[in-house]
C-alpha cells in the first residue's frame, strides 16, 4: 500500500558532533538548579538567611559551584515574596520529583510549607 523510503532522512543529525546533546538527568539538574536558584534569590530578600543557606548548598550540589547570591533587600511586598517563593518551591518539587531527587523534593517541600505558613499568617493579622 505503501512505497518504501529510499532516500536517507534529511532530518538525520549524525556526523555534526560539534552539537552539544544532554541527557534527560542533565536537563532536569539544569532546570532544578534554575528553579532552586530563582528560589534562594527571593528567600534572600526576604531575609531567610538559614534556609537560604540550604537552598544554596543544594545549588551548589546541582550545578557543581556555589551560586551567586543576591546582594541586597529592597522593599517589595512581603506577602508577594512569599507567593513567589511558594511558586518557586513547587516548580522545583515537580522538577525533583520527576528526577528522583529526594534531597532536593525535601527541601522544596519544607519551603512551600513555611512559605504558606508565613502567608497564612499575614493573612490572619
């Protein structure tokens, strides 16, 4: 019914070696440290100088090299803060989770949870 392929695909990306190829593992380290990064951005301005701390070591784990950290605080709204940082952290437990990364799936676990705490409190004053 059919007429077979004669031809080579075109598409084919053999015989180019100067193209990087990542695995899925490499990716998925990349995207967890970058979502951990923008994370420990944030929990430094908020002032979480002890989780921050263990976020960055985790980045450093991720990315073989400590991270750069953000330099100063500036005045933006705390209770936003803390929905970003929530966001961040289950943006990075889906990342962990899906690459096995228990350590990291903790940690981002604990965040969503005391972030949610902190914006709860806010919520009741």
């Amino acid at each position: 019914m059919y007429e077979p392929i004669r031809t080579k695909s075109v598409h084919r990306m053999t015989g180019r070696p100067e193209i990087p190829h990542r695995s899925r593992g490499e990716e998925l380290d990349i995207q967890l440290s970058g979502h951990l990064a923008a994370l420990l951005t944030v929990t430094d301005e908020l002032g979480l100088d002890d989780a921050a701390e263990v976020i960055a070591a985790q980045v450093a784990r991720l990315r073989g090299t400590p991270p750069a950290r953000h330099a100063g605080r500036t005045e933006a709204d705390t209770a936003a803060l803390h929905r970003r940082a929530h966001d961040l952290a289950g943006r990075a437990l889906v990342v962990a989770a899906s690459r096995a990364d228990t350590a990291a799936a903790i940690l981002a676990a604990e965040r969503m949870d005391a972030h949610a705490a902190a914006l709860d409190a806010a919520a009741a004053l």
